[in-house]
C-alpha cells in the first residue's frame, strides 16, 4: 500500500565507510567529541568534521541537529550527514533526530554509524516513521520519491535489532493507520476496511465481522442511522488481542469509522469535502494500534472495536428531525445529520461495555472541526470521567511526542443536547461544539467505565509535513495508546 523502508542491522565496517554510496551518517556531541565512526569521517574528509565543530555556528546547533555536507571529500558518498546529539539527549531528541535523517534520504541509501545502543533505537525508530510514501494510485516510477535502503551499523547490531524490534512494530503499526487514513473512499469502502482488519488474524488477532442484521438485532439503531443513506453496508469489526492474564478485564478502544462524510442530507459545502475520506481515522488509529500490540506480543487483554458507515444522501438517508434509538435505549433526535460520528460511537461504546466490561475505555474520533478551532493541528482534544486514567494517557502522549490537551465536561455543557421531543439531541449548537460532543458520548458511558474520548480531527492529517510524518495522514495516537498499554495493562 505504501513505501516503507526496511532497517537491516549489521556490524560495524569502518572501513566501508569510505565506499558506501548514497548518504552515510555519525553522530558528533555539542562540543565536538567523536565516537570511532566520526573520527573515521574526520579522517576520510581531511578534518571536515573537525573544522566544521570549530564552527561558530556549530555551537549554536541544539542536540538532535542534523547538519548534511554535500560530495564529502574522500568518500564515495553523496552527502556526509552529521547527527548533534547530546550524552544526555532523551528518546524525543533521538527519534526527531533519526526522523530528521530520513526526511533528508531524497531516495538514497542511509549508512548509520549510530553510537551506543539506546541511541541506536531511538534513531531507528525515528527513521522507520519518518521513512514512508503513500503512493499505491501513483503510475510511473515509483520508486523516484520513495524512500531508500537504510542500514544501521553497530558492533552490537544484534543485541540493538532485537532491542529495536518493539519499537518498530509499533512504527509498523503507525503504517497500518496512515495506509488506511491516506486510502480514497472508493478503495477503502466499509467492506474492504473489514477485510483488511480481517486479515490481522494472521498476526494472532481474534476478528469478527458484524453485519446490519446483526446490529439491527443489537439495537444498534443510531449506528444504523448514519449509513442507510449509503449502497455500502454498515459493520462492526471487532478485534481481540489475549496476551494477558486470561480473567483479567480487556481495556477497550472504540475507533469511528466513516469511510466517507459526506454530510448526509445536511450536505456539506463542495469545497475540502475531499479531504472527508480521513473521517475513519479513528477507527483507523485503533487498527494500528492493535496491529502494534500483536506484532509486539503484548502482555495485555485489549479489544478494538470500530463501527464502519459511509455518511451519504439519498432517499433513503436520515433526516433532520428524524428520533433513532439507541443500543442503549436513549432516543436521540438529529438535528444535523453532519453530526454523525458520536451516533456511531455511541452503540459501539455501549456493546463495548456490555460484552466486555472493559477495565477502560478509550474512543477515538475525527469528530468536530471545533477542535481545530479549540487546538489546531498540534494537539488532540482529551475528554475523560476518570483523573488517573486521564493522566495516565497524557502522560504516555507526552513522552511519545503525540500533542494531547485535556478539555473540560460539565453539566452546562450536557444540557445544551436538551431535545423538545427526546431525550437528547445529537448537536448542542456552536458554542462549545467540542464539548457538547463529548457530553453527548459521555451519555453512553457507565459509571464504574474509567473512559477517554480523544478528538483527533485536527491532528489525524495535515496539509504539510511533520517531523515524524510526511504530509498526508500522520498516524497520531498509536504511540501513544500503545505506551498506556505497556505502562498501565501489561502484566508483569
């Protein structure tokens, strides 16, 4: 589906240093010391490391800078990349550092010198984010912006290969989001996203496929609500990861899955309605990260659970003012068939709950633009019932660079979905879009449910490139959940 580069491990050869093609890269600290590989660069380039640490702008460079020299004297090479890293630098500084090296590869080959073993993964890990390429509907050669071969050299490249080998899972996990956030909707339809959520069997996922006359009989009339405007038909996937203790209470996340929004009858304007093939990027998130957990063999009980609609107009789609119940027997009225995303949610949280009882729940949606209002493009909305569950989510955000920001809920909020002729409706008006969002979900989350809804609509795809992602879909959140399994689900 896409381009992905592969990292090969192998010893360390100094002496091909000299010969490699494409680009080769060491790492210098601030003050200018050289590890072996450096001093080897140094010693091939004539003194151009040296002379280049002598730089005033040199000590200007912060740890984490990359800083490349062009058809490096002495050396076959393209470029001579030069990797700032301080003794100290944390994960972030070393993964945005190996993400900087792959952002600058153009297609060429990477020969990484890469120091001592933690700094190893974490470079590794930066370049298998950054080193990726949408481009399964492109003709001609594809290969021309794809990215190249990478090989990161180390005399301990064994022990780091299998030190790395989570975080690349996890980064393989990152893939699985971004090919499906970047996929059209006439590829992704709801039937070939269950199909490809099928196919995860293969890395020792349990899969099930539920159809409309299984959610008719569920009750999952909101979810049903907002494809019946669609030829394609509405499914439930559900995907069990059992790597913990066999009794122990599955955490829960529940993705939204419209394939395409295109409004229903509240039809959106033509202008970005392109951009409405991302509005699965939920359901997306919770693929990928259940794709990571079982590449890496999670010691944890998790079940991801996406509802996969398509939002259209026809004669058969909802209406403004039409009253659906929901599984959990709530009637809701619509006032805008736009609003959709939370009617999906909303079954999909409550069979969550009642079939598994989940130790917590965590739902992911692209669901309002007044996120991006609230927060741009840097930080997801965090909505929660639960302070330690909250923070520890923050907390695992925070350390895999995933922006987040928690958002507030209150029965102010709540009562803005107040409806003449049900017991809710779906929209509160403009004010506060976000929120009244979140209260409307929080509605179908019982009390004993430690729950978190994260809004991602503004971080799940960007217009330009991040330093961890190439523009288009980003994969945010994987990271992020996948360290809050670890640190919070796994057993022991």
């Amino acid at each position: 589906m896409s381009h992905v580069t592969p990292i090969r491990f192998a010893p360390t050869d100094l002496d091909a240093m000299a010969g490699a093609e494409g680009r080769v890269a060491v790492l210098l600290t601030p003050e200018g010391k050289m590890d072996p590989a450096a001093r080897r660069a140094n010693r091939l380039t004539r003194g151009a490391l040296a002379r280049l640490a002598e730089a005033e702008s040199f000590a200007k460079a912060e740890s984490g800078t990359v800083i490349s020299l062009g058809w490096p004297a002495g050396m076959a090479a393209e470029a001579l990349d030069v990797v700032v890293v301080d003794r100290k630098a944390d994960a972030d500084v070393l993964r945005r550092a190996g993400a900087k090296l792959a952002a600058s590869m153009n297609g060429k080959a990477l020969s990484l010198f890469a120091g001592n073993q933690r700094r190893a993964e974490r470079l590794a890990e930066g370049i298998a984010l950054r080193a990726y390429a949408f481009d399964a509907h492109k003709t001609g050669d594809k290969d021309a912006g794809a990215p190249g071969a990478v090989t990161l050299m180390h005399s301990r490249h064994e022990e780091i290969e299998a030190a790395a080998a989570p975080l690349l899972a996890v980064a393989e996990g990152v893939h699985m989001t971004r090919d499906l956030v970047n996929e059209p909707a006439n590829v992704l339809t709801t039937t070939e996203f269950a199909a490809r959520l099928e196919a995860m069997r293969e890395l020792g996922l349990e899969v099930e496929v539920l159809d409309e006359d299984q959610l008719a009989e569920l009750g999952m009339r909101t979810l049903l609500s907002v494809g019946q405007g669609s030829d394609s038909p509405s499914k439930v996937v559900v995907m069990q990861w059992k790597g913990g203790e066999a009794d122990a209470a599955p955490l829960a996340l529940v993705g939204k899955g419209v394939v395409f929004d295109a409004g229903g009858i509240s039809l959106k304007p033509a202008a970005g309605m392109e951009d409405m093939t991302m509005d699965m990027g939920g359901a997306g998130v919770v693929a990928g990260t259940m794709c990571a957990l079982a590449r890496r063999k999670a010691k944890a009980n998790v079940v991801g659970l996406v509802g996969l609609v398509e939002n259209m107009p026809s004669g058969r789609a909802s209406r403004p003012g039409d009253v659906v119940r929901s599984m959990k027997g709530d009637t809701v009225e619509i006032i805008n068939t736009d609003a959709e995303g939370r009617l999906v949610l909303c079954d999909v949280m409550w069979y969550a709950q009642e079939r598994f009882k989940p130790a917590g729940m965590v739902d992911l949606a692209t669901l309002t633009g007044a996120i991006i209002i609230g927060l741009g493009h840097e930080k997801a909305g965090v909505f929660s019932n639960d302070d330690a569950f909250c923070g520890a989510f923050l907390k695992a955000a925070e350390a895999t660079g995933e922006g987040a920001w928690r958002m507030p809920l209150g029965k102010a909020y709540d009562d803005m979905l107040k409806s003449r002729i049900a017991d809710m409706k779906n929209v509160g008006g403009r004010p506060a879009g976000s929120i009244t969002a979140a209260q409307f979900l929080a509605r179908f989350v019982k009390d004993e449910t430690p729950w978190i809804h994260l809004d991602i609509a503004g971080v799940a795809l960007v217009k330009e490139g991040t330093e961890l992602a190439p523009k288009g879909a980003t994969g945010w959140g994987v990271r992020a959940l996948d360290r809050l399994v670890r640190q919070r689900y796994e057993a022991e």
